[in-house]
C-alpha cells in the first residue's frame, strides 16, 4: 500500500505530466470513492488548470485555476491500499477497476484513477476544506525537523511502531517504511518512545528520513498493486531489509528475521539488531491463574 515514498513519486510524475494542463471533463465511472456529491465534483473540477502539486504524508492535493480567476479548487488524492493515478493515452484500453477519469487538454490523454480494492478517495475542496484535513497530519515525515521529532517522541509508552505510523503524529509511515527504519536504528518495535535514549532517538530521527530518501530516489515500492503515475512499479523492492522477509536470514548479522504482531499489523525485526528493551509497550503480563 502506497506510503509517502508513493506518493511522492506519484506527485513528482504528475508534475512532469500534467503539470499546466487544462481539465477538460471530468468522468466518474464509480461514484463511491467520491467524497461529497459526484455531480459537484464535476462541476468544480472541469475547466480548470492543474497549477501545482503538494503532498503532505500520503495525502496529495493538485491545485486547480480557473481563468475566470475565481479562487482555486483542490483535488484532494488518497490512493488508500491499492489505489492508481496516473497519465494514460485516453487511446489505452481501461483495466478493470478504473474509477475517475480526468481528460487533459484535447483529450489525447487522461488522467486515470484506479483502485482495485477501493479504499482510496478523491474529494473535490476549497482552499480551508483541504488546510482542514491536513491540519489534523502531523508534521510530513521528509520535512519534519529533529527537534519537532523529539518533541512528538516525548512521553509517549505506546510502541514505537504504532508512533511511528500514528498520522496525526508524523505523516507519511505506513507498514513497510516503519519496519525499515526501525531496524536501520535498530530499535526493537515495542520500545517506547519516551523511554528512548537521545542518542537512539536521534538515530531514528536520520534513519527515518535516509529510508524514505531512499526509497523516493527508486520511485517506491511495488509488491503488487503500486504504480507511478506514469505507469511504472517502484524499485526499492530489493532493497527491503526486513519487511515481509520473516524467516530469513538477518542481512546484517545473519539472525532468522522475526515476525510480531503489533496492533493488529505485523512487524518485521531482527531479534539480535533490535534487541527487546527491559521495558516495553504493554508489558502487562497476564495474570497467573489464582493456585
Ligand atoms: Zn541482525
């Protein structure tokens, strides 16, 4: 599922793409990933021309103008699981589950939103529409500084994994890029952020951002539904030091990589990298049935 390095990449292509294009017409085949009324939805969007592309976290707002100089309108983008934005001839042959179709200039080619699973939204929205929902993101994992980080790390006993994928914390970390940085600061998944050393949480702080510079350089990862907006799957795939390699061999220091369920989403670790700390996120140990 598409984290910020997706989405980032998929920022970066419409720049390249569709940038200065006018929106001819707006096409909805399946209404429900509309946010709000489809018909308004077409009505503010079309005629208007793509003048910038933002993205804060896995959010992504391309800004619209109107000639007529009338405030501008924000398609606001998330692509949810499996959701797909991209710049296609309108000549290609629609895959299954195409959603929203936005025809740029002439028509020749289109803006294409597909979602297999269809978590993923599109919203139409005024300028305080869009500052609203992204007022409630935290600072954007890629431009968060160290001290903000800190600050949010601060007496905080939950584990670190779910703090780091906590969107109203830090936006932008989802599963696989959490994973990874934890295990490139080698830090157990159950630490608690509050307890950190600085030294660690400082660690954390710059794997964090090598991680996703990283994985943004190689457009993302794809396992299997991701694409760019241009069509192509990431590469940063092979790159994977933990995620979704369970059983494997640790390739730091050769340990069988291991698997942990953590509010109902799995982490990936190595027990000898990211060794458990003495005290952890919800230590409360059963309570031993009475003799
Ligand atoms: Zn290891």
């Amino acid at each position: 599922m598409p984290e910020l390095p997706e989405v980032e990449t998929v920022a970066q292509g419409l720049k390249r793409r569709a940038l200065g294009r006018l929106v001819a017409a707006v096409e909805i085949r399946h209404p429900a990933v509309i946010v709000g009324s489809p018909e308004k939805f077409v009505s503010t969007l079309e005629g208007r021309t793509l003048v910038n592309v933002a993205r804060q976290g896995k959010a992504l707002a391309l800004e619209l103008s109107a000639l007529d100089g009338s405030a501008p309108r924000f398609l606001l983008v998330r692509l949810g699981m499996t959701g797909q934005f991209t710049v296609a001839p309108h000549a290609a042959p629609y895959k299954s589950h195409t959603h929203v179709l936005l025809a740029l200039d002439d028509g020749r080619e289109e803006l294409r939103f597909r979602d297999v699973r269809r978590f993923g939204r599109l919203r139409s929205c005024t300028r305080e529409e869009l500052e609203a929902v992204l007022g409630a993101l935290g600072p954007d994992a890629q431009r968060i500084t160290e001290a903000q980080f800190l600050a949010a790390m601060r007496g905080r006993h939950g584990a670190i994994k779910s703090w780091l994928m906590n969107q109203n914390l830090l936006a932008g970390l989802g599963n696989i890029y959490a994973d990874e940085a934890l295990f490139a600061a080698r830090l157990h998944p159950l630490a608690q952020p509050g307890r950190v050393s600085a030294g660690t949480a400082h660690r954390l702080y710059h794997a964090v951002r090598k991680v996703l510079d990283r994985a943004v350089q190689l457009g993302g990862t794809t396992f299997s539904d991701y694409l760019d907006a241009e069509g192509r799957p990431g590469k940063f795939l092979k790159k994977l030091r933990v995620y979704q390699r369970t059983g494997e061999p640790c390739l730091r220091c050769g340990r069988t990589i291991r698997r942990l369920v953590i509010a109902g989403r799995s982490s990936h670790f190595c027990p000898r990298c990211q060794a458990r700390p003495r005290v952890t996120a919800g230590m409360r140990r059963p309570r031993k049935p009475e003799a």
